[in-house]
C-alpha cells in the first residue's frame, strides 16, 4: 500500500480501514488530502479482496473540516480549479459499501464528507455541523444534494442555513446516522457491521443494492421495479444466488464466488 502524508490506511480480513490523519490540525482537510482520500478510495474500491471500507479519523477528532491555517484568504482565495465537491470520488460512486466511523468533532466538510458513505455512527458527545454559512460560503460535497434525501427538507433547511453545531444523539434524531455511541466504541462498532458484510453477504448482490439505492433518489417508483427485477435476473444467473442457500441450509458460512460489481453496470 502507499504512504500517505495525511493517512493512515491498514487492511483486515477484507475489511480495509482509512484514517484521516493530521492530529495537530484536528485532520483539517488540508495539505493534500483530498487527492490522497480519493486515491485511497479509487485503490480499495478497485480491489476485489476489499469489501467493505471504513473511513473514521485519528483521536479525538473525526474532521475538522476545511483547513483555516491561510486565514481569511481560506475560502476568499480558492486557486485554480476549485470545486466545492470535496472528492473527485465521492464514497457513493464505489461499489462496496463505505462506513464512516465518526469518532469525534466533525465541522463542515468533515461532515459533508461523513454524508457521503453509506452508514454512519457518531460519537454521541462530538459536535457536528455543517457551518459554512457561518464562513460566508455554503455547504459543500453535495450536501443540497443529500441532505433532503437524508432528513427531509426541513431538517436540511435547519441544517443548512442556520450552520449550528449539535451532538451525535440529535444527529441520529436527525437521520445522519444509524448510532450515536461513546467516542471509544465507535470505531469498533463500524468494524463489526464491516466484518459481519465481509464475511455473510454476496459481494455482487451488496455492490447492486448501494448502487440502486444511491440511484433511487432519482428515479420512479416504476423505474426501481424495473431496476430491482433486471438485478434479480442477472444475479440469479450467477452460482452465488445457489450458494446463499446452499449455505444456509447446511448451517456454514458462503462460499462467495462473485465480485464486489453491479452484474447489471
């Protein structure tokens, strides 16, 4: 694996860890990060053994989000190139599901970047928000795009516009998360649910069903239908939809021969 400047990253049992790292700057996206990220998650995105990922942050923060250290030239001075999409590969466009184990404080981009993957737990007593209205900028990464699909439009509205901070229990009130759990038993929790679709869940039928429900947000009710029938027909053509239940009724865990890949894409 690669040596990042601003990451950690280690692999498990299929299960590859990402760790923002920049300790003396909270893990401010800065310094290069973004690049580094969207390398990191291209890298394990592509690579078969990898099932799931988990991204989370060095102690005790998760992101600070953007990095202040130019001053009031951080967001008045943007550079060639600038675009407020944070990643050039946002966790939703992989194929395997990404978990985001927001260990601490995550600001502004840390959290739009947190919205971006497919499952989230929160440490209940970090602050959270997306602020950047309180910059003199706007949400970035999306986050007009998620956030309604999210928690609606009021909540978003709420979110958005006040760029109030508030804790990891009113996150999940909100429908940022899926837990809100002590600082310490976050990243843990996330490597468990990790471990648990590594090891029991059909690599192909996973990587169909993100890509459906990422896509639903778009289409029809009528189109879904269509979509879930056409991923049945082309999973089912496959030995895995034998093997779940070969496995099932001989009480062993599967056998999974299929890639983490939609058969329909």
């Amino acid at each position: 694996m690669p040596q990042y400047r601003t990451l950690l990253t280690a692999v498990d049992g299929g299960v590859a860890t990402i760790t923002l790292h920049r300790p003396g700057r909270r893990n401010a996206f800065g310094d290069g990060m973004g690049g580094e990220l969207a390398d990191a998650l291209t890298r394990f995105g592509t690579d078969d053994d990898i099932r799931v990922i988990v991204l989370t942050g060095t102690p005790p923060a998760f992101c600070a989000g953007a990095d202040l250290a130019a001053g009031d030239q951080t967001f008045s001075a943007p550079g060639a190139g600038f675009s407020a999409a944070g990643l050039a590969v946002p966790a939703w466009t992989l194929s395997k599901p990404v978990i985001a184990a927001v260990n601490g404080h995550a600001i502004g981009l840390g959290l739009t970047l947190a919205l971006q993957c497919d499952i989230r737990f929160f440490a209940a007593d970090a602050r959270y928000g997306v602020v950047q209205v309180r910059r003199g900028v706007v949400g970035d990464a999306y986050s007009h795009w998620v956030l309604p699909r999210l928690v609606g439009i009021a909540n978003a509205a709420e979110i958005l516009l006040t760029g109030a901070t508030f804790d990891g229990h009113r996150a999940v009130a909100l429908g940022l998360g899926s837990r809100a759990l002590p600082a310490g038993e976050v990243l843990p929790a996330a490597w468990e649910v990790a471990a648990d679709i590594a090891a029991n869940t059909a690599p192909m039928s996973v990587a169909a069903s993100k890509r459906l429900l990422w896509d639903s947000f778009d289409l029809t009710r009528e189109q879904v239908g269509e979509r879930e029938t056409e991923i049945h027909l082309a999973l089912m053509g496959h030995d895995d939809a034998a093997e779940g239940v070969r496995a099932q009724v001989a009480g062993r865990s599967p056998r999974w021969t299929g890639a983490p890949v939609d058969p329909t894409r």
